[in-house]
C-alpha cells in the first residue's frame, strides 16, 4: 500500500487548535535533562518536540498532539506541565 | 444547566457511559462531563469485550455501530522475514451472542453509547473538561470544568477520564504512573472493499478475525503487532511499552512503519488507503499498579483505575464497563443510605474483587514484569526458531539426518537452551 511520511498522516486528521499550548515545559528543566535523555524527542507518536538546535531550544508543535500522554510518562526531569486541551478543542477521531 | 446532581461521570468512554446508563435508568439526576465529543478522544485496538453491555442493553449488536464479530483468531511469531501462526477459527461464536467479541471503531461507538445513556435521562455535557473535584471536609462534592458554569457540585463523582488519570492524581489516589506499567499503542485505520476483506481474511460476511503478532513485530524490541477487521477498513497497530520505547530510543511511527513493512503483515494491507493516524496509551500494569480506588464522595474506573487485563487475553472494555456498573450500584446504595463516605464507596472495591475484574488481574499479575523480561523471545530466538523450521522444509539433496544435524547445531550456537526454556517458562504464564 501507499507510504506516507507522519506529517502526511497527520494531515489526515482533524484538530480543533487552541491559540495556546496545553503543553508547557519548564526550559530550564529541560535543559539541565542531557540531551541523550530527551525522551520527547523521539517516544511522540506525532513528534511534537523538536530540537531546535541553533537556538538550542525545544520547539512544542502542540497543534498535532495526539493527547496520548507518553511524553509525561517518559519525560525524566518533571519538566513537562502536560494537560488536557480545552474542552472541544484537540485532535477529533472519526474513527478511533 | 443544574447547579445540582446526584453523580457526576468524568469521562463518557464504556466505563463513564456505563455508570451513566445504570444511574439515569435507576432515575438519578446523573451528569457526564466530556471534553470533546463522546468517542472523538477514544482509540483502542479493537475488539469491545460485551458481557456487561449485553445485559445493560440486550442484543445490543442489532443496533449498536458494531463492525465483525470476531471468529477467528490468529497468533503469530514472526522473525525478520518469515512467520509461524497458530490460527483458531470457531464457527459456534457465529451465533448470538458471538463470543461476545466485537471489532467496533470507537468514535462510532462511544457516540451510539452516550446516546443511550442519554435516551435513558444522564445529561451528557460535551466540550467539557474537568480540571479539578470541588473538594468538602476531604469529601469530593463535585468537578470545576474549564467553561462559563463549569463549578458543579454532585453527592459523589465517578472518574472515568481515561488512561491519563490527572485527576485521580490529583485526587491523591495515584501517582504519576511509572513508563513500566504503560504501553504505547499506535493504529492506523486501512481501508478496502468489504468483499476483499472478507477474501482475504477467509471470512463471511459479518464475521471479524483478530490477527496478533509477536517475536520480531517490533523489529527486535518488546512489544507486539496487530490487525483487526472491521467491515471496511482494517485496525493495524502496534504496542510497545513506554519503557522499551524510552531506553532504545525508539520512534514509534518507524516502529508502526516496519511492522506494516513486514512481507507476512504487508499482504494484508495491499491495496489499501490509510484513512486515519492515532496513538493511545493502555495502562498494562496490571494488579500490582491498581491505585486506591476510593475516598469520600469520589471512585476510580476503567483506565484511570488500570483495570486492563495485559495478558494476552488483552481484554479492557468489559472490565472498564463492569467496574462503571460496580460503581453506579454502589451509589445506588450510598444514597439509600444517605453516605457517600470512602467507607460505603468502599463497596465498590469489595465488587470488583468479587468479579473477574480483580480475580483476572490478580491471576496475571506477574506479566507486566515478566514481559520485559523475556527479551530473547522478540529477537533472536524467533529467527532462531524460523530459520530451523525454514531449514526443516527446504528441499535438497542432503539427507534427513544430514539436514537435522546441522540444524540442530547452529540452533544450538544461535540459543542459549537453557534461556529460552527460561523465557518460554514465563511466556507461558502470558499465554494461559
């Protein structure tokens, strides 16, 4: 069948986003986590987090969350505030 | 809406909706809080387990949005190029009430169900989500949703916010649960022609298969593959637990990827048009990660709760259902009493210990360990074992014996005997 890249499937789905993220990292947390410890950077199903690395900063993509969560799970350091987006805002499945 | 209700439900998935339905029909004044729309949220794999259902709602399946009901399963060890499937097919879960296996897409089902909670009198509020509990003298007394009028006060709450418990959390009961005792699931839904699936998949029309993938699924790391048949679109995911994930430095959408990539999986999918990318996470920590499950005025179910049975019965909608149901009938007798402390909630937990909620966990509570500790059996020992079984059937001109001798010693040089006996030891305890 027809490969798609993960941006290419995200398109596919439906997202009500919010003007803010419901996603916030303490930076400085963030950046005292070694870098081969920045789970968020790989474990997001959608890749939410991406390391900016000219302005050595973590770029949160929020608009393609997924809200399943294992970047809370994984993250090392309690850097991540994570929350449910607004109520009707997020991803909407038409399947599930 | 009203300032005042007998329950509030946080979370209208089968364990919410579930609690809803018994309250409404028993003629509480019951609210469930949604943050989006019911189902829109919700991805699971993809077969509701109905015993509960079907009581609540007889014959459900002539109405509800189900897809197949499931005949056939299929488990399967794949190595990086070859596979070994043990396939079940039982012709008997063709008639009511089908094994009570149904393949269902959640946002399709979850939608029919709160409609029936509706119908039988719960006030669904949609768009809307809970933040925190409005907490009395230690007691829950109602839910502060983030919306104009969110503060609403209720006798008691019923938590069913799903795998992600911030609330339980919040509530005290739980801590933040540990990357062990969660798993990452990722599905896509592949769409097909009805008639092809059913050719395919050697299946009538009506009738589902759950095909389960193990060994090299993952490429080399713990976890597993899966396709389930809906009427015109496939389930194809995988799991892998967040642990595993974490410490290989694995991308999950390569993992799902490679899965699909598989020749033995791929033939399924030919043809076929993606039509939906989602990710989930199953609370597979089984009885050991079981947090508290009551205090004053509030209880714990479904997900939020861990009921998930993570053996490789892989059964959760039933337990979240039944545990909805446990709780609703004891806020039943909470308010014959006029008490909703943790004490008479309490019940609840003697309920679920009754049933084949806990009884089932409990029996498999060793598996969340011991699947991490089997690594051997999602690497090298399936190519081990497939490439003896491959050797055993190709065709030459060497003798029997000439054959098994070779095989037998580079099995030998490959395996460590003695490991894999160990690890197909605690398999086993997954397996029964």
């Amino acid at each position: 069948m027809e490969k798609k890249t993960l941006p290419e499937k995200l398109f596919l789905l439906s997202f009500k986003v919010d003007r803010t993220s419901h996603l916030i990292l303490d930076k400085e947390a963030c950046m005292r986590c070694p870098e081969s410890e920045r789970a968020c950077l790989w474990i997001c199903p959608s890749e939410v987090y991406k390391w900016d690395a000219e302005k050595r900063d973590i770029i949160v993509s929020y608009e393609g969350c997924l809200e399943c969560g294992t970047c809370r799970i994984a993250c090392p350091s309690g850097a991540l505030e994570w929350r449910n987006p607004r109520g009707g805002f997020g991803v909407a499945y038409r399947f599930g | 809406m009203e300032e005042r209700f007998d329950c509030i439900i946080v979370g209208a998935g089968p364990s919410g909706t579930t609690a809803a339905l018994r309250l409404a029909r028993e003629g509480l004044n019951v609210a469930v809080f949604e943050r989006g729309k019911p189902g829109a949220k919700n991805m699971f794999g993809g077969v509701l387990y109905s015993t509960i259902l079907d009581k609540l709602i007889p014959g459900f399946w002539k109405e509800a949005p189900v897809e197949r009901h499931v005949i056939r399963k299929r488990f399967s060890l794949l190595s990086s190029d070859s596979e070994a499937a043990f396939d079940l097919c039982f012709n008997a879960f063709d008639r009511p009430p089908f094994n009570n296996s149904f393949t269902v897409l959640r946002a399709r089902f979850d939608r029919w169900y709160s409609e029936k909670a509706e119908e039988a009198g719960a006030v669904i509020v949609t768009g809307a989500n809970v933040e925190d509990f409005i907490v009395e003298d230690g007691a829950i007394r109602g839910v502060k949703a983030g919306m104009e009028g969110g503060l609403v006060r209720a006798d008691c709450v019923i938590c069913a916010e799903g795998v992600n418990s911030l609330l339980a959390e919040k509530a005290g009961l739980k801590k933040k649960p540990a990357p062990e005792s969660m798993t990452l699931g990722v599905k896509e839904i592949i769409s097909l022609p009805k008639e092809t699936i059913e050719d395919r998949f050697s299946l009538e029309d009506g009738q589902g298969a759950a095909f389960d993938f193990f060994g090299a699924a993952l490429g080399g790391a713990v976890g597993s593959g899966f396709i389930y048949t809906n009427r015109d679109t496939l389930s194809v995911g995988i799991g892998c637990p967040i642990s595993v994930l974490k410490e290989k430095g694995l991308r999950p959408n390569d993992l799902i990827e490679g899965f699909k990539a598989h020749p033995s999986v791929g033939r399924y999918l030919r043809g076929g048009k993606m039509e939906e990318f989602s990710a989930h996470m199953i609370p597979e920590g089984g009885y050991r990660a079981i947090p508290g499950l009551v205090r004053d005025g509030l209880m714990l179910v479904g997900d939020s709760a861990g009921l998930l049975n993570p053996s490789i019965f892989r059964e959760g909608t039933n337990l979240a259902m039944a545990s909805g149901l446990f709780a609703a009938e004891t806020v039943i007798e909470a308010r014959k009493k006029g008490d909703f402390s943790a004490k008479t909630l309490g019940d609840y937990v003697e309920r679920l210990k009754g049933s084949f909620v806990i009884k089932d966990l409990k029996r498999y509570r060793g598996v969340p360990t011991a699947i991490t500790s089997i690594p051997g059996l999602f690497g090298e020992e399936p190519e081990a074992i497939l490439d003896f079984l491959k050797g055993h059937f190709t065709v030459s001109e060497k003798s029997k014996d000439e054959i098994h001798s070779e095989l037998k010693k580079a099995f030998r040089d490959r395996v460590s005997m003695k490991r894999l006996f160990l690890e197909l030891y605690r398999a086993s305890k997954i397996l029964r």
